[in-house]
C-alpha cells in the first residue's frame, strides 16, 4: 500500500487506479503468474457468442500439475483429440491456467473440441516444450475455463521414435463467482463500470 500521508484519500485513488491498470489478460512479468481478478472484480467470460458476467467472491492459486497424459504417439502420427477432464470447475467457477508439455511433441489446444486456439489463415501454432524457454512465464499459453467447458488437445511426433506419453502441465487460479445483475451489466456494457472481459473459446478466422 502507498503511504497514505499526508494526502490519504489522493493516495489511496492512485493506488487501486494503479492496481486496475496491472490487472489484465495474459500478462507477462519476470517469471510470474498473477490473477486476473480479485475478490469483488467484475469479469465477463466469452464462450462463443454467450457472455457470462460474473462477480468474483473467492480465489486461490493452483500450483503445477500434471493435468494429462495424451497417451503414446508413434513417429511421424497426431494423436486423436483429448479431453482434459481434471481441468472441469465447479457450477459457477472458472479457471485462469497456464501450460506446457513435458515430452517431445507439439500439442495444439482446442477450446471446446472444434474450436482451435492460435489459429492463423495458413495454420494453427502449436505449443511444444521448449516454451519454458521462449516464453519463461508461458503467458501466451494463457487460457480461461468456464465451468466444464474444458479444452481438448491433440499431440504432433514430428520425430523419428515413438512417445510413450504426452504430458501436461498446467498452473493458474480457480475462481469463485456470483451472477450480476442485469442493470450493472447494461452499466458494464454502457462502459460506465469496469470489467475484464476474457475469451474462453477458440475462433475460427473469417474472411471478409
């Protein structure tokens, strides 16, 4: 907290402005992971053409783990489509999740099944394990999670031997929520209150 003297009000508005300012999406730092929102914050989660607006009552932080194992991937082959069903929340919760594999293959992310995450016109941008290394605090790999809308990933052995397994790490922050009510949203929407909107799904490009 700023010291409060001798102007304590000034100082305090500067402060939470400052504290607002620093939260947002897929922030990088200096190997951190921070939340995307704190307690009493207003966020808006996108699930296709859906929005959820939720206040946040409660948060703790998920320390890495392993999330799941693809299977075995001979050489050369891309793995059928998994399910990441530990990474499920509760009625009403969503989780903010960054990760990496551990193994030696590109993994592509899709949330839900059919909707791609780093999707460019020619292709989609697979993540592999040298991640930790070009991105150290895995930002880029920053997802949102609704509830039990969990993501799917499909495993790519661009090598010469077969992999006995996939796996993936994941870390983050598990939120609780409540619903907002329906004139805060219209203020919301109206852009008189603030909100940090963040886009679960995956989105296919258009062409115009």
């Amino acid at each position: 907290m700023l010291d409060c003297s001798p102007f304590p009000l000034i100082s305090e508005y500067i402060y939470q402005e400052v504290v607002k300012l620093e939260l947002y999406p897929n922030k990088s730092g200096i190997g951190f992971m921070e939340p995307i929102a704190l307690i009493n914050y207003n966020v808006c989660l996108i699930t296709g053409n859906t929005r959820q607006y939720r206040k946040v009552t409660w948060y703790e932080p998920i320390a890495p783990f392993q999330f799941l194992n693809i299977g075995a991937v001979a050489a050369g082959v891309t793995s059928p489509r998994t399910e990441a069903v530990n990474l499920e929340f509760f009625d009403g919760e969503f989780g903010q999740l960054r990760w990496y594999p551990i193994d030696n293959a590109q993994v592509n992310l899709f949330i839900p099944q059919s909707n791609g995450r780093g999707i460019l016109e020619r292709g989609q941008v697979p993540v592999d394990m040298q991640i930790i290394v070009r991105d150290p605090d895995l930002h880029l790999t920053e997802m949102y999670i609704w509830e039990d809308k969990t993501p799917w990933f499909e495993a790519i052995n661009g090598g010469d031997y077969a992999l006995s397994g996939v796996r993936l790490i994941g870390m983050g922050y598990r939120y609780v929520s409540s619903k907002i009510k329906d004139p805060v949203v219209r203020e919301i929407e109206a852009g008189r209150v603030e909100c940090v909107f963040l886009p679960c799904y995956g989105q296919a490009g258009q062409v115009e």
